[in-house]
C-alpha cells in the first residue's frame, strides 16, 4: 500500500524545497508547514507520515509522537546534532536521520516506514 499524504515541517526552505519535490515525484501529497506548532488534528488527519526538520520545526518537534502516535514520524537534522537525533529517537520518532540521508535516500526512508 502506498502512501498518499504527507506533512512536512521546518522552515529551512532548502530542505523544505528539496524534500516536498521529491516527495511530489514519488507521487505523494504534501502539506508544508513551518512549525510543529501548526499541525492539528485536523491538519494531520489522513497523513499518511509527517517528515520533521527537527534543527528548524521548532523545541515542539519532541512532542509531536505523544500527540500523534498512529502517524509514523521521520526526523531529520545535521549529522553532528547527535542530541537532537537521539532525543527525536527517544521521544518515539520511528527514523531519525541525517540531513544528506533525508535527500538522497528518501524513497528508501519511506519503504521503511510503509506498513508500520
């Protein structure tokens, strides 16, 4: 199974823009915001994954697994930002990765995440 809609939040536009291309490639629908903030109930309903830049989405971005456990959360930020990765993976984010990880091997990131 596919999935279809995705929300993408950060506000660094050179990964926000790198990102929801390939994503749009992949064939899935993307919803941008710029902070953890914004994302509701409503804004998240029917996402199928939310992809978070945890060095720009603001000290919210740790909440986001209490607040929304059935939506599978991909983090990502610099390779040295080991805190943030780590904490992302501690707060229950089911990938936390590099930044050149999250551009070039996306559909991959995805694949792991399909069917959780």
């Amino acid at each position: 199974q596919t999935m279809k809609s995705i929300i993408f939040a950060g506000n660094n536009l050179f990964f926000s823009t790198k990102v929801t291309a390939q994503l749009k490639k992949l064939g899935y629908s993307v919803q941008t915001v710029s902070a953890c903030d914004s994302i509701d109930m409503d804004t998240a309903a029917g996402a199928s994954a939310m992809i978070i830049d945890l060095a720009s989405a603001g000290a919210s971005a740790l909440e986001l697994p209490g607040r929304f456990n059935d939506i599978p959360l991909i983090g990502f930020s610099g390779h040295n930002d080991t805190a943030n990765l780590e904490n992302a993976r501690a707060a229950g984010y089911k990938i936390a990765t590099t930044n050149g990880r999250i551009t070039s091997d996306l559909q991959a990131i995805l694949k792991e995440i399909e069917g959780i």
